[in-house]
C-alpha cells in the first residue's frame, strides 16, 4: 500500500528548525497502513531533514555549527544571481532533503529523545510543504 | 511492485556534480508504477547523492566548500596504501550514498529549482553506475 | 511484503564506527524477500548511519574529521543539562539516522570496497538497537 499525505507550515527561516514529528505520527495513525516506513521529503533547494534531540540548547548550537561550517558569504550564487541564500542551499545540501522513518503498529520506530526536523536554511520566513509516502502494509 | 534500473555514466572526478533528474524521471515514466518511491543508490565509496540548484556558481560553491570543510591532506588512509583520494571516501560518507524521492502520477516530487545530483568525489575520471529501485503501485 | 527486524550490539562509543554488513546482509537472506530496498535507522540521538571502506586508516581519519568539523566544546546543550556530549548530537544530525540500501536477488546492492556502518558518537560505551523495515518482494 502506497499512501500520499502532505503537511504544510511556515517557518521563520534561518536554521529555524521545526519538530514535525508528531505531524508525521498523526498521518500514520490516520493511514490504513500499520508496519513500514514513511518517506519525508523537503520540496525546495533550502530546507533540509534530520533527528535532533528537540531541545533549546541544542537547537542553538545545531544553528551555530552551520554557520561555522558553512558561513554567509560572497558565494559565486550570490554575486551571479544577487541572491544572498547561497549558505542556505549549500546547507540544504549537505544535510540532505529526504528522510525515511520505519513504524511498527502505527508508530515510529524513535529514540526516546529523538525528534524528526525540518531545518528551514533560508534567509526569511516561509511556508514550506513536505510530502509524505507511506509505505507498507 | 518492485522494479530495478541502473543509469551509467562517466565523470571526470573532483567534486563533479552530474544532474541526474531527468534520467530518474524518464525511468519512472517508463515503470508501470504510478505513486511510489524511488530509491537512488551510489556504488562505490567515493560518490554521494544529494539535491540542488543546479545552477554553475552554486556548484562552485558547492565544491569550494567540500574543500573547506575536508580538505586533500595526509590521512591515514593515503598513507598506509600509497593513495591520494583519503578526502574523496570522507566527503561520500559525509554526504552520503542513498537518496530516496517520492512521486506521484509518475512526476518526481521535487521543487522547481530542485534536481537530483550525483557527486563524484574520487580524483579521476570514473564510470559510475547508480541503482534505482521504484517501489510502489 | 513487509519485514521488521532489529540487531543490536555494544559499542565503545567516541565515534566508534562498527561495520554491520554481515548482519543486514543475514536479515536479507533470512527474510522470504528477494528484490527490494532496506531501511536502516538508528534509535537515539547521538549515533548515525553510513557506508564508508571499513579500513583502519579511514576510520581513523573520519574520526579525526568528525572532530575538526564539529568538535568537543561548551555548548549551551551541556551547560544547560550538565552534559558533555552536544558534540555528540550535533555530530548524529549531520550524518542523519536512516539509510535506505537496495538489494537484488537476495545480495545488497553495494559497491566492492562499501561497507554499511553504524558511528556511535556517544562519549561512552552504549548498547544500540537498529531498526530494519526490508520491503519488497
């Protein structure tokens, strides 16, 4: 059985990391499917998916570490385009668009203090859309 | 339904980034499976799979900063079996081998400025081969 | 078809890197499924998943670059909790938690020098469970 939902959000950009996990879980329980694994992916070149333990403090530090690896500045993006995002999609990409979580008994296969992020790398606010594949049976 | 593919092609090495979008896309559209997923797969331990702009200054970003952040040196590894791509290994597990992208009415779920890429980390030209697996209904 | 199975073994922790091929390989064997993808996710939120050529050098020298990149420091995650290992999570987010690899005929699909590993970035010896959904047919 293959399930296509999608979730809709606004972010205010700039590493704004989003905790989407219990988003996810409700689509699941709202799935006929019971064992799988759900694809989560980020439709656009800035954003990107991972687990993070969703706390303050770690989610200030996750923001500072992407900007020490990879910092603002005059990319060749910028200067050919006169855009000012190129650190957002470098970003984007290191961490990667796409996740894929198994379940079992409608629900995620997670660490006790393992949450599922949206990371918005942009440099303003925006509404993000993700789509969803539930796959299984 | 499960169905396997492989695309080939050639790379000159040295953080090339190839735009595969169309190639996954044609396979998709060439599938009997409608709404699925597609699971991109680099052989080899010196290739990563991402999304990006694939716009010429932001893949010069893009190698320019996979410079930065794992630069040519001495590693272990060049040292110990008289190689030179230490760096190439690093940045693929950095990046990573595996991509998985969801579609639905046999078009990729992907963002307008958003293609799927092949990273050839190694340091010659190669032939790479990349497996597909389109899983869905 | 559907399959769930988890492996579970010790590690030393501080990025130690433990190759579970043979073990992912066995499940695959075990399981009625011949073609289709598996994923690998780890539980938790200080240990990742990649391939990389599982060779002592290289192992290594990714330690190393796991340190230059994000290395041991105070962060607010260890002065708010009393913790020492934010390097830890932020290490587990950047290489992500899930890894999805397909296989043929019963055999992963991986090039001859990539093995799949497990990164415990954790700053002590932990016991880990992984999580495997192999879906096919």
């Amino acid at each position: 059985m293959v399930i296509t939902r999608s979730i809709s959000f606004s972010t205010r950009g700039n590493t704004d990391v989003i905790d989407i996990t219990e988003r996810v879980q409700r689509e699941i329980k709202n799935s006929p499917v019971s064992s799988g694994i759900i694809t989560i992916f980020a439709l656009g070149s800035t954003g990107g998916l991972t687990t993070i333990e969703f706390e303050s403090g770690l989610l200030s530090d996750f923001k500072d570490v992407m900007e020490q690896l990879i910092p603002l500045g005059d990319y060749r993006h910028n200067l050919k385009w006169g855009d000012a995002n190129a650190h957002s999609h470098l970003r984007a990409s290191l961490v990667g668009p796409s996740l894929t979580v198994p379940f079992t008994d409608k629900e995620l296969n997670l660490g006790t203090w393992q949450q599922i992020v949206f990371v918005d790398f942009d440099i303003r606010p925006r509404n993000r859309n993700l789509i969803l594949k539930i796959i299984g049976e």
